[in-house]
C-alpha cells in the first residue's frame, strides 16, 4: 500500500494522473533560489527555451549569461564564478554537459570543488525521435565516480524544484538530471525531500522484495507494485533521489526486511543507480539483485513509451523482475 508519510498525490495510481516534464521544475527552482539568494547565477549553451533557464533569464537577466554552443567554455566559466562567491548553475543536454564537457567539469569545477550545480537535461531514452545521439544513458555514472560531484535524480516536476532548490544551498558540485518528456506529477508539496534519503512511497505487509527507483520511473515501480499486490507479492518501493551520496542505511534496512532487491532507472544498468546500491549491498548486506535499465545497448528514435517498454523499462518488466529475484531469493 501508499505509505502515507510519503504525502503523494491523491492520484498517484490514476489514469488521469497531471503529467508535467521534470525540466520544468528545474526551471521554477531557478527562480525561487535566485530570489532567495542574489549569488545565484545561471549560464545556458543556446538552449535557455528547452533547459527551462528562460524563466530566471527574464526575471534576473543581470544575472543570466548565454554561453552559445561551447559546454567546454560554459563549464569553466562557471567554475571561476563558483570559487568567486557565486552559485553558478549551467544548463544543457546532459548528452552535451556533462557529455562533452566532462573533463572540464573534472578538472576545473569538481577538482577546485568549485560551487557549481551542473543540469542535464534530456536525459534518458524517453528523448524519444531525438534517438540514441542525444539519449544521455550514461551520465549518472559519469557523474556519481567524480570526486566531491553529488548526484540527484528527481523522479517528477515537483521533486525537481525541490532538487533545484536544495542544490543552491549545497556547497559544492551538484549535478541534477531532467527529462525531456511529460511525466506523471505524483509527489506533492508536502512529500518528503532531504538530499541524501531514499523515502519509502510504497510498502505492502511483509514485503519480499525492495524496488528502488529514481527518475520519473520510480512512477512505473508504483504501478507495478500496485499489480504484484493483487497478484499476492508484497513489495516495498523506494524513491532514491539522491545516488551520491547513497542512503546507505535506508537501502540496507529495506533489504535486510525484504531479503532481494529490483533497482529501476532510465540509464545504463552498469554505474547508475543499480551498480551504487550493488555496491553498497555488497560492502554490507549481499542479496539477490535485478536490475531495470538499458542493457549495454544504445537506444534509438521512437515515442518515449515506446522506447522505454522496448528496452525493458515499463511495469511489466519491473514485474518481471520482482518474479525473477523471487525465484532466486527461495532457492
């Protein structure tokens, strides 16, 4: 069932559910932390329309810098900013920050720990007919590796203002990641969100397996939860919105409870969300694992839902693999 200190919208398992793309919040965050705080700055490579940046360049644009097509430029720029008393935010396609940008990123924003939030956008394969060149499926391992990088996934809009918000007030490099595509909004004002803690949005009596999420698809892990429940498998369902720093404790208490564990996330399963709960699980509480997400493959051009039931990312696979890890968990 719902957990209900997880406060979700009402309509979180309805048909009708208001669908809104997680950029957006990104771009509403921008302009309650630049009111909130006069340091905070954000520099965009020709993409201020699509980023969401537009919002805060019309209303601070003393305060906003077009950068053109140059993430290299747009990354170390910002780094200067972030060690001069700044709270820079640099806003592209992941695929192109911090996918081409990387090593700038590396070495003059996280190496100086430079107070620098860096915003892919359209990241995922739910990009959709853009395909596979601008799918970043990548990232969140790129990212989470880099020393003093934190890493936050918002699973809708509203998680993503919160996310915004929250990374201005944060010393150092944050990198957030948002979805091109409409999204189900099924958080609230009132849910939960602390940097660094996975909140429990769904927990059945006695459950036998944990599905940790992040990303809009934590939204997929609900509804499949919801089916497993009729069909006589109990779950619990986390949303990890934070991949680094991992909440350790949370994730392990949940699998020590449940005894398996699914993870969920659009991106590849190699480095993202799976391979950092992997890696915690292992260092303290090995159990048997499934992992939804891109199998070694690229994606290509295609609606968003199709792509994500192609390559294994909709609730019937997350099904599938709750059954599967079952399986494993009784031998």
């Amino acid at each position: 069932m719902l957990n209900p200190k997880a406060k979700l919208n009402p309509k979180v398992l309805e048909s009708d559910i208001e669908q809104k793309p997680t950029r957006d919040g990104y771009g509403q965050g921008l302009v309650i932390a630049g009111e909130a705080d006069p340091n905070v700055v954000v520099l965009c490579a020709d993409l201020t329309e699509s980023t969401r940046s537009e919002g805060f360049a019309k209303k601070f644009p003393e305060r906003f810098f077009e950068m053109g097509v140059a993430e290299q430029n747009l990354a170390t720029v910002a780094a200067g900013l972030g060690i001069s008393g700044k709270i820079p935010f640099i806003s592209s396609y992941a695929v192109f920050s911090p996918g081409r940008n990387w090593e700038q990123i590396r070495t003059t924003i996280a190496y100086n720990d430079s107070n620098v939030k860096v915003a892919g956008a359209h990241a995922g394969v739910s990009v959709g007919p853009d395909g596979a060149t601008h799918q970043a499926i990548e990232d969140i391992a790129t990212m989470r590796v880099m020393a003093n990088m934190k890493v936050f996934v918002p699973c809708d809009m509203i998680e993503a203002r919160k996310a915004t918000i929250a990374a201005a007030k944060i010393w150092g490099p944050v990198y957030l990641r948002f979805a091109r595509e409409k999204t189900p909004v099924f958080t609230s004002e009132a849910t939960p969100f602390e940097p660094g803690r996975a909140e429990i949005f769904w927990e059945s009596e006695k459950p036998e397996v944990a599905i940790i999420g992040c990303g809009p698809l934590v939204h997929n892990a609900l509804l499949a939860a919801k089916e497993l429940e009729a069909e006589g498998i109990s779950t619990m369902v986390l949303n990890n919105h934070t991949i680094k720093p991992i909440d350790e404790k949370r994730i392990i208490e949940a699998v020590k409870k449940c005894g398996a564990v699914v993870t969920v996330e659009e991106h590849q399963i190699a480095g993202g969300l799976g391979g950092a709960v992997a890696e915690a699980l292992a260092k303290n509480y090995p159990a048997p694992m499934e992992f939804i997400g891109m199998q070694d493959t690229f994606g290509e051009s295609g609606t968003p839902n199709e792509l994500i039931e192609k390559y294994g990312m909709g609730v019937k696979s997350i099904k599938e693999a709750v059954k599967k890890v079952l399986k494993r968990k009784e031998k």
